[in-house]
C-alpha cells in the first residue's frame, strides 16, 4: 500500500518566528492587562437607622430585665438576667454592623477572608457585625509625575512631567488585585510618560511625523490611552492627563535654541523670497500689459536683480536716479 509522506518544510522559511505586522513601536509596547479575578458588586446591607433604633429599644429592655431581676428572686431572676443579658449582648453585636458611608466613598465589606461586596450608598448603613469594612476612596484625584529626564526618539535628552487625572472605579480590583493602587498608578504613570517620551522626537521638520512640542493633543491621547491600559488591572479609570513640563534638557538647551532660532531665520527668508518674486512678477507683468515701457531679456534681468535687492535687503537701499540713457 502506497503511503503519503509528511511534506518537507521549505529550508527557506520558519514557521515558528512571528511575523512583522508594520505596528508603530509605541503601539506594540503597550501593555496588554490580564484579566480580571474578580469585580466589584454591590454588597448586601440595609437602613442603618432602624437598626440603631431597635438596637436602643432591645438594650433598653435589657437594662429593665436586669433591673426587675433582683427584686423577683429565685429561679426567676436567674432567668430575667439571662435574658437580660443575651439581649443587650445581641445589641451590642448588632450595632457592631453599623457604618457611616459619606459621599465620595466606598465600603468594601470582607467575610472571613471572602470579598462579600462593595456599599456606596451614602448614609446610616447596616451589615453583617461580622464583616470587615475598608474605605475606598471614590473622589477624582490628580497626580503629578515628578520631572524625568530622558532620550526622545532621536537621542536628544529631553526634561518631561505630566499630570494624570484619575478615579476608582472598581473597588474591589483597586484593593485586591494590586498590593497598594494609588503607588501602583503613580509607577505606572511615570512609566507610561517616560515610554512616550521615548517613542516621539521632541521636535522634527517631517509634516507626517508626530512631535511631542508638534502635536501636543495627539500625544496626550495616546498618553491617556497608555496610561489607562496599564492602570485597569488596579481598577482605575484616567479621566484627564496633559503634559505640564516638556523642554530640553541643560545641556543642550542653548545649542536647540539656536538651532530654533536658525530654523526660524530661514524660514522667513523663505516667505521673504517667495513674496518678492510675486511682487517682480506682477511688476512685469502689469508693465507688458499697459504698456508702459518695452524691456528686452537684459534689462529685465536688470530690473529683476534691482527689485529682489530692494525687497530682500535687510538694511535700506538708496535711490540711483539715471540720467543717462537706459542702457548707460
């Protein structure tokens, strides 16, 4: 019987090396999250008020137990001042699952080890007297990197902070899934700024290349976008982050700025010598077209010499008036 045998790879080619997709270098860096063990849900809890008003009402009545025991006696006090005191022991255990929630933050509830739910209605609340309560703050806070310096993408060593806006979104992901998250969004945020100051040239002359002086809004979006991508395992969410120091650095600081200063001489030449050469062309033109004087392809040279002189100097020319002949 004829058997097929397995094709041979071709010598030429890998199959196990990935290939290249064309992605921009800041894109394939950023950080993929893993995904989530846990999210946060709401936790079972009840009107803290008439808890507290029952929890005084049964004390009350315990107290009055303990207080009708003595004068009764026998077996009969024995039993009022059990009674009494369970009561007044359940009381005090009830009033143990009271909280305050305030606006503007959270209670996570925690059972024996489990996470049993997060309470964000504010006021009087009531839980299992058992449970573990921990604040969250839910308030927008801000965080400002401190000032980094570092390479951009043409080696020029650059001084760059940002401030980041951001708020709590999962309480539960916030304290569980990171060991502390507000340092947890500050290495990240310092991480994420450094990563884009590093991926962009802090200024460039290429039309279709991004800039971190060039293309201030571009780069804060896709700095959020970073900053966001690395901070969702903690349960955060980036609202707002501008760029609050970008220059160069000491060292180099003067060279730039004559290199901008240059960079601006040059292009005001530029649109100097483009504007004159308007000007002399419609000078000849509208001559030819009145008729005001004939001029052969020497003089014109002449005069356009003249006029580019005029227009382009810096300093100010002095009138020759010819007395001669055009040609003297």
């Amino acid at each position: 019987m004829a058997t097929h045998s397995p094709a041979a790879p071709n010598p030429g080619t890998d199959s196990s090396e990935p290939r290249s997709t064309g992605t921009p270098i800041a894109q394939r860096a950023m950080p993929q999250p893993p995904a989530p063990r846990l999210t946060e849900r709401p936790a079972h809890s009840t009107s803290g008020l008439l808890v507290l008003v029952l929890t005084i009402v049964i004390e009350l009545i315990a107290v009055g137990l303990l207080v009708l025991a003595k004068p009764v006696g026998g077996a009969g006090t024995v039993a009022l001042v059990i009674v009494g005191v369970l009561l007044l022991l359940g009381a005090i255990l009830a009033q143990r699952g009271l909280m305050q929630v305030i606006p503007g933050e959270a209670r996570v509830v925690q059972l024996f080890g489990r996470y049993n739910g997060t309470v964000r209605e504010p006021g009087l609340r009531w839980v299992n007297p058992f449970t573990i309560r921990r604040r969250v703050s839910t308030r927008i806070r801000n965080h400002e990197t401190p000032l980094a310096k570092v390479n951009d993408a043409d080696g020029n060593p650059i001084e760059i902070a940002a401030v980041v806006v951001w708020q709590v979104k999962d309480t539960a992901l916030g304290l569980y899934a990171v060991d502390d998250f507000v340092q947890f969004v500050a290495t990240q945020t310092e991480t994420a700024v450094r990563h884009i100051a590093t991926s962009y040239p802090y200024d460039t002359s290429d039309a279709g290349q991004l800039s971190l002086r060039g293309n201030a809004d571009e780069i804060t979006e896709r700095l959020s976008a970073e900053i966001a991508a690395r901070v969702a395992p903690a349960g955060v969410t980036i609202i707002e982050s501008r760029l609050t120091r970008l220059s160069y650095a000491a060292e180099i600081a003067q060279a730039m700025l004559r290199r901008q200063a240059a960079s601006a001489v040059i292009a005001a030449r530029s649109r100097i010598v483009q504007g004159a050469v308007g000007m002399v062309r419609l000078a000849l033109q509208q001559l030819e077209e009145q008729d005001v004087v004939q001029l052969d392809e020497e003089r014109k040279a002449a005069m356009v010499s003249n006029l580019l002189v005029v227009l382009c100097s810096e300093q100010a020319t002095q009138q020759v008036v010819n007395t001669g002949s055009l040609y003297q």
